[in-house]
C-alpha cells in the first residue's frame, strides 16, 4: 500500500471540488510514520459551501472525522468544514480537542488558514501545558497497544475525552478557588 500515493489521489479529487480551499494530514501519515495498516486523516477547510460532494466529502463527514471508505486499501478518514466556522480562540474545554491538530501535514494553504489556526492551537497548548502532556502520554500508549495488543489502554476513545473533561473543570475549580483567595 503506498499511502503517498493515495494522499495525491484524494488531494486532486478535493482540490478539483475547489482548488482554494486548505488541506492537511494529522496521524502517522503526515509524521512520516505509516505503518501498513496506518488510515489517512485528512482534513479540509472550504471558504464557501463545496459546490458538490463527492465519495470522500459529504455531509456526514461535515465539522468531525469519519471514515469514509477505503481507496486502494487504505482507510480514508476525513473530515471538513467551513472557514468561518473555525474558532478564534481555544479555552481549556476546546483546546483538549484540538490537539491531534498541533502538529499536521499542510499539503495545500493558499489563504494561510491552517496557518492560522494552528498558531491558536499552539498558543491555548502553551498556556495549558496539561492538555499536551496527557495527550502525548495517550498516544504514547494507542501506539504501544497497536504494536503489542495485549498492551491495556488507561482510557479508551470516550474514556480520554471524560478525562479530560474532568481535569478541565478541576483546573477551573482550582482557578476560581486560587482567585477567591486573592480577593
């Protein structure tokens, strides 16, 4: 399976749909770290509603990541939305999302946009180290559990994400009882 190849296939099957909007890859694929059985994550950012759909871009997979088949033997997982639909600021509860968007693969970005949202992302990460840390330890051990399965995982995919959502309203408990006793 040859990931690149498939990442060129779906890249001018999106560029043909509208040739300004912003690609990018995230996951082993844009690291440069394909196993063969790795997925392609791909998302896309459009300024204006795509003016059709296509197999890979649909209304499903609109605003989150889904899969959307597979091409040449590799699982397609995209997703997109619109640019104006972006954030334009990242508190804890939305920057714990963001994440696996830190560190992508900008295969197209004629308007800067990804650009741009990723400067957001990594200055949330920055005020809110925690966020990276348990995502890196995370993925420190989906990976481990992928080469070796009888590996356990601490949280699944849901489990991770109520983590998280647990350590973002204690930081804000903390925060608010810290600026209680300032008063």
């Amino acid at each position: 399976m040859d990931h690149e190849l498939v990442l060129t296939k779906l890249i001018d099957e999106i560029l043909g749909m509208d040739p300004t909007c912003s690609i990018f890859a995230i996951g082993s694929v844009a690291a440069g770290d394909p196993r063969e059985d790795s997925d392609l994550d791909l998302f896309v950012y459009f300024a204006a509603e795509p003016p059709h759909f296509t197999t890979h871009i649909t209304a499903e997979n609109r605003g989150r990541m889904r899969i959307m088949g597979y091409l040449d033997g590799i699982k397609i997982d995209i997703g997109w939305r619109l640019e104006s639909t972006l954030p334009t600021e990242f508190p804890p509860e939305r920057a714990v999302n963001w994440y696996p968007l830190a560190n992508p693969r900008i295969l197209h970005d004629p308007r800067g946009t990804v650009k741009r949202v990723l400067a957001l992302v990594h200055e949330a990460l920055d005020r809110y180290p925690w966020i990276a840390q348990a995502w890196e330890k995370q993925l420190a051990e989906v990976k481990r559990h992928k080469l070796d399965p009888s590996c356990d995982l601490q949280f699944d995919e849901p489990g991770f994400y109520r983590h998280m959502a647990e350590r973002v309203a204690q930081r804000r408990r903390e925060a608010g009882a810290d600026t209680a006793r300032r008063t």
